[in-house]
C-alpha cells in the first residue's frame, strides 16, 4: 500500500516538473524584420519581370533584407504552400476554401492581398496577317472547334495561365496536337518568333519590357486586339493595357495577389507592405500592369502673370 502511495506521489510530482518545464520553453526567435533578414518565398513564375522589379528595388532600399524568390509554377508553388515549405507566396488566384482549411490546421493564419492586374495577351509572328481575335474564336480554338491547323502555345502544364485557359474555354484537358505547352514564358514568345503561323498566349509582363536574353525575339511579334462578343461594345476590339485593365474592357485578364501565411510582424509583412504600397504600386504602373491602388500624383499649378 505504502510503495503504491509513493508511486501516485512520484507521478504527480512528474507531471508538475513537465508542465512547469513547457511553460519555461521560450518561443521560437525570429531575426527578421519589416526590413532586415532572411525570407524564401514562392512566386508564380508567369510574372517573374514583375517580381525582380519589385525585389530590386525593397532590397536597394533595405539592404539588409534578404527575400529569395523560388519561381513556380502555380500547382507546384501552391503545394509548397500547403506543406508548410513556404508560407508566403505570389500567386495568380486566391487560395480555395479546402487550401485555406489545410492552412489553418497547420495554425498557419492566411492574409491574401491582391496587388495587381495582369493582362493575357494573344501573339502572332510580325509576318502574319493577323491584327485581332474575339472571345469566342480563341474558345473555339482552345475546343478544337475551329478549322486550323496553325500551333497554339502557352507556358508549361502546371502553370496558372493553362489553368486560366482551362476555365475560360470549359475545357478539362487540351487534346488537340496542334494546341500543347512549352517549358515557358520566354520560349512561347520565342517560338512565335519563328513561326509565322503560331499563335501565341502569354502574360502580359513578358512582352512590356522583356529582358535582353529574349529581347529580339520578343520585337518580332505582336499583340492582338480582342472582342468580346457577350460584352456591352460586342464589337469593339481592344488590346491590353493599363486603361483597356482599368475600364475592364481588356476582357482576358486576372489579378496577382499576395498570399501571407507568415503569422507575424517580420520580413514577409514588410514585403507585402511594400508591393501594396505607394513604391510597390509605381512600380506595377511603370511595368505596364494595372496597380491594385493607383498612385496619386501631385500637380503643381502655377498661375505667373507675363
């Protein structure tokens, strides 16, 4: 009886010692800042330009800061997410309510920020006779419903633009051998380069100001203009840019957001601070892409009599 009394006290005293020793472990420190340390993030590899510009410039203005960028594309990057290998990203779409709920049973809090509209452009080479689509002639072609044999491209399989064609189109799966994916941006605009006949769809991002690995080719092409036909100018054709995005009359476009699962007050919220910002903001205007907020600009008005 006296040995059972001394292993309930034992036992007691055990489980006292444990629970004031959880209670004694320190959190875990963080070295980052809004604007110092390190962050490996993931980003849709469709607006990698748009992302370097951004970096470029957070970094010169905080060189302590040391966000490294892991392009994706969209299935891969979003899988990063959800194993916890990441948790902040740049991703074309929102996250879906069963990816949110994966999140939050990792206690990973998400904060989605759209930062930007992107514009899906159509391209052809320089040589063809082609200035404008509509709509319903690029479903028809992404359906196999129309009469050609001219090759359709798009970035690699995985990728947001392909899901985005997907959607638009009602289509599962391309089945047509004429309609298939590269490896990527740069090697669709390339390809269209040098096939007259091609057809090209790419985001806008890349052909604005390409870089110089790519920069020829990207002169050899041009974008056309599109109708759509369920609109309320069904025909009026417009191409995209920052006004055709703003009045929504661009009708293939899709917004950029920042998806933040970081928790807390470090470099990832310094960093989607800064892309939603004023400076952030210049920067998506001076790409060619629509900023979420549109930066003010202040005019001076003289009146000097003469």
């Amino acid at each position: 009886m006296r040995s059972n009394l001394i292993l309930i006290l034992f036992g007691a005293v055990f489980l006292l010692a444990l629970n004031a020793c959880r209670r004694a472990t320190p959190a875990k420190n963080y070295n980052d800042t809004y604007t110092s340390g390190s962050l490996k993030f993931v980003s849709d590899d469709s607006f990698e330009p748009i992302v370097d510009q951004e970096l470029y410039v957070f970094k010169n203005d905080n060189p302590e800061a040391n966000p490294t960028p892991i392009y994706k594309a969209e299935n891969d990057a979003v899988k990063l997410l959800l194993a916890d290998s990441v948790r902040f990203a740049l991703l074309s779409r929102d996250l879906t309510t069963e990816e949110k709920n994966v999140l939050t049973q990792h206690n990973l809090p998400t904060v989605t920020t759209k930062f930007a509209s992107d514009a899906i452009a159509i391209i052809v080479n320089q040589a063809s006779a082609d200035t404008a689509t509509s709509v319903d002639e690029i479903k028809r072609m992404l359906r196999g419903e129309a009469k050609t044999d001219r090759d359709i491209v798009f970035d690699n399989p995985n990728s947001s633009l392909v899901r985005y064609l997907k959607d638009f189109s009602s289509q599962s799966e391309f089945k047509r051998k004429n309609i298939y994916a590269l490896k990527s941006n740069k090697e669709v605009i390339e390809y269209v380069s040098k096939n007259p006949g091609a057809i090209g769809i790419t985001g806008f991002s890349w052909l604005d100001d390409p870089d110089a690995d790519y920069a020829d080719a990207a002169k050899k092409v041009r974008t056309l203009a599109v109708k759509d036909e369920n609109s309320k100018t069904p025909n009026q054709y417009y191409k995209p840019s920052q006004t055709t995005l703003f009045l929504k009359q661009y009708p293939l476009q899709r917004s950029l957001y920042v998806v933040n699962c970081t928790g807390r007050k470090g470099l990832g919220m310094g960093l989607e601070l800064f892309i939603a910002g004023d400076k952030g903001q210049r920067i998506i205007l001076r790409s060619g892409l629509l900023p979420a907020i549109l930066p003010e600009r202040e005019i001076s008005i003289h009146n000097n009599k003469l």
